[in-house]
C-alpha cells in the first residue's frame, strides 16, 4: 500500500471494530434475553440515558481498543495478510474484552451483563469483526493494476532507484510506475543502464501530467540545486490536485496538506491536494456500495419501466454508454438512459455553433437530437439511475465533482480545473444543489473545489439530502 494508506486503514479499522462491538453487545442482550424471558429493555435503554452508564460503556470501548492494538491487529500490513493469524488475533483479542466486561460487571451491576451473555457477545464481536474485515478485504482487492496508483519519479539519482525498486517489488505497494523526469546529467547513463527510460525532461513535464493518469508525484532531485524546477513542479501538482511526495529537503507549498510519512526507510514530506484523506476514505467507499446497492435494488421497477418506455418511443439501445475522465484522469464507461437519437453525438459538430453554455462544456434548451421521452428523463434526472452501476464498480461516488465526456475535458485552459479530477466523480455535488445547468462554468469548478477542499462524510450526507428536492424541483434540470 501506498505510504499513509497503512494508516488510514488501521483508523478506519479502529473505529469500525469499536462500532462492531457496540453492535454485538445489543445483539448478545437481544439473543440472551430471548422473546419468552424476562428481557431488561429498561436496563439496556436506560444505558444511552444514565451518564455513569455512558463512562462504563466508553470504558468498555477504550479496552476493547487497547487490546486489539496490543494483539497488532492495527499494524501496517496486518489487514493485507489477513488469514488465520487474524482470525487468531481477534478471537484472543475480544476473549480477552470479554473477560475485562464480565469482570467490571462484577463490581458494578449490569443486569444484561450475565454469564450466559458473556459467551454470546464473545461470538458476536468475533464473528462480525472477521466478517466486516473479510468484506473490507474484498472490496480492497478489487483494485485491478488500472486502479492502482500510477506514479511518476522526478530525478533518476540513486535515491529515485531506490523509490522505483519498492514500486516494482513491493506486492503490498499498489503502485505502476509511468515514468521518470529529469533532464541531461552525468550519472544518466548508469541510470539507462537499469533499463529505464526518461519519459520527459523539466520543460515537458506539464504537458505529460495533463496527458497521462498519474496520481502521485516522488521528487528525488536535490531541491538545493534545482529549487526553481522543484517549486515548479510542486505548483503544476496542486494545480492538479495530484499528491507529491518529496524524498529531498522540504519547503512549504502553498494549498496542500503537508504530513511527513515513512517510504523505504526514508522519511517523505507528503503534499495531500485537499481534505479527503485518512479513515474516512474508506468509510466514504463503504457507503457508497451499501447505499449504491439499496437504492439499486429499490429503483429496479422504476428502472425496468423507464426501459420499456426507451424501447417504445425510440429505436436504439435502452442505455447510453460515454467514456468519461475520472479519477486523475482515468477514462471509465459511464451508463445512463438513453435520452438522445442513437447518433446524437455524430450530430454534435452541427449544433455547437447553439452552445449555450460558458467553458468547454455543452448545454442546449430543447436539443433536438432529445427523444420523446428524452426530456423528461432528463428534468427528472431518471436518466442517472444507471449510474448507481458505475458506484458499485468504484468509477464513481455518490458525491463528487460530475464526470465530464473527454471532449469537454481536452477543452480546458487552466490548470486549477483539473484538480477536480484529485478525486472521484459523483453523480451529485455541489452543482447539483445549486441550479446545475444554470450555474456558470467557473462558478462550477469553484464549487467543485470548494467541495474537494472542505470534504467531509458530513458534507456528503447534506448534499445527497439537499440533492432530493433539487431533483424534485427539477433545478437548472437539461
């Protein structure tokens, strides 16, 4: 994994299995305690209410925080293995919560804190720690070399080699390495001599980032020397919201986040483009597959019949099928219902001259290539449903900035816009929320960046529960 990514799995984890046991400990009471038996609501209730119950159970919580941490369940590396060692850990882990539980309950009196409870919450913490861990563990292996962090290295000295061979061996590091930048120097040819090529030199390096996916930048030229060229390519990253990560003498940039993080017994100053970083990363991608997979499942009718409609109103296919720049520029295939002829975009050249729409972008009222039912798909945003597919997949999130076609993207100017592409499209966002069609193409990005730098669970859950009445009122809706 890359630096930093060890971490915020173990704080993702750490706050996962505390919420776990809160979980167990109901369902051990709710299991003991079965229909029949004289079952202590009041007593199990009274715990959110009774603030020395809430100091007991928080203790509760730090404990079984402490243990895992001692049986290394949060170590680097841990999570990745897996395995019976884990199933090992956890089991001796919660053994010993559990026995810390039963022995605090027999100085102060919990009644749904019994001896035929103990066991039950033994098996339930146990079992559903290894189960979220498995199901974390599936949706982290997910990752295809595509998906992995591509990474260039600036500087092709000694240091750089040796940042490069961790790339290429390491089987935990996730990374593919793209290519190394530098210019002309006296040790080039025992760099050429590995079998690595220069992929560009200082002067060439913006117009690399902006044509290759790259998501993680390592500087390993001497800052000293090259002060100049390394502020440069420092600005052109954050302009992008690309990571860099400096294995040289720090300096301070100007937007990003800066954390010192170890790689390959080197200490590496980490420039983060915005806020989204850390465990809430993961839980952000967990919400998005369950709540993804609920409103699919829900919306199935609605979709099937909005299909039939599609097929009898209109020859073609039911979807709409677009390559869209994603994350740092990947491309992925973007499904929608079909709302336009089936050659709508061959008729694009023709209609361009009636953009109505500021920036690279293409927006017109009433586009003719629109179908019968096209338009109101449309207004009523039925035609994003099949976007929940490409949420399951991990192309997209629920929020994030929208995935624009290739062509609008090969149509910006500025740099500071493609720093939206530092995160994963989202079928709603900002834009979204504040009349989407009808905002201006710079206010968009700003508010696309505002979204990247000020990101957090909280925000998401705003803007999907501002998103409904958005799309009720069909706002700025094209």
């Amino acid at each position: 994994m890359s630096p930093g990514s060890n971490q915020a799995v173990a704080e993702s984890l750490s706050v996962l299995d505390l919420i776990v046991m809160s979980i167990a400990f109901v369902l051990a009471t709710i299991v003991t305690f079965a229909p029949g038996l004289d079952l202590p609501y009041g007593e199990l209730f009274g715990m959110r209410i009774k603030l020395q119950n809430f100091v007991l159970f928080a203790g509760f919580l730090s404990l079984w925080h402490v243990l895992f941490t001692a049986f290394g369940l949060y170590e680097p590396g841990r999570f990745s293995r897996g395995g019976i060692s884990e199933a090992l850990a956890v089991g001796k882990a919660a053994f010993w919560g559990t026995v810390g539980i039963g022995t605090a309950a027999l100085f102060i009196h919990v009644e749904v804190i019994t001896a035929m409870w103990l066991p039950v919450f033994w098996a339930a913490a146990t079992a559903a720690t290894l189960v979220t861990r498995l199901f974390l563990r599936m949706v982290a292996n997910r990752r295809s070399a595509e998906e992995a962090s591509h990474a260039v290295i600036v500087g092709t000295n000694p240091r750089a080699l040796a940042i490069a061979r961790r790339l290429e061996t390491d089987l935990q590091a996730d990374y593919q390495l793209v290519g190394f930048v530098d210019e002309h120097w006296a040790g080039e040819t025992e760099f050429l001599r590995t079998g690595h090529q220069i992929a560009c030199d200082f002067a060439g390096f913006h117009d690399f980032l902006n044509e290759h996916v790259i998501d993680e930048v390592f500087i390993c030229i001497p800052v000293k020397s090259l002060y100049d060229w390394s502020l440069r390519i420092l600005a052109e990253c954050e302009q992008q919201g690309i990571t860099v990560r400096f294995a040289s003498d720090p300096f301070t940039p100007t937007r990003g986040r800066v954390r010192i993080e170890r790689f390959e017994e080197r200490s590496l100053l980490t420039v983060l483009p915005g806020a989204m970083t850390g465990h809430a990363i993961l839980i952000k991608r967990f919400l998005d597959l369950v709540i993804a997979s609920a409103l699919l499942i829900a919306a199935a009718p609605l979709m099937a019949a909005v299909a039939v409609a599609i097929r009898l109103t209109s020859e073609g296919p039911v979807c709409f099928v677009q390559h869209r720049v994603g994350l740092n520029k990947r491309r992925f295939r973007l499904y929608k219902f079909r709302t336009m002829v089936v050659d709508a975009e061959a008729q694009l050249p023709a209609l361009e001259h009636r953009n109505e729409a500021s920036g690279p972008v293409f927006k017109i009222r009433n586009d003719p290539r629109l179908t019968r039912v096209g338009h109101f798909l449309r207004e009523s945003s039925l035609d994003e449903l099949p976007q929940l597919v490409n949420v399951i997949k991990g192309d997209m999130s629920l929020v994030g900035p929208r995935p624009l076609p290739v062509r609008d993207y090969r149509g910006f100017t500025q740099d500071w816009h493609r720093r939206r592409f530092s995160v994963r499209p989202g079928i709603t966002c900002l834009w979204q929320v504040n009349g989407r069609s009808g905002v201006a193409f710079d206010q968009w990005m700003k508010l696309d960046m505002e979204y990247i730098d000020h990101w957090s669970l909280m925000l998401d859950m705003k803007i999907l529960l501002k998103t409904i009445p958005a799309v009720l009122r069909r706002t700025g809706a094209s």
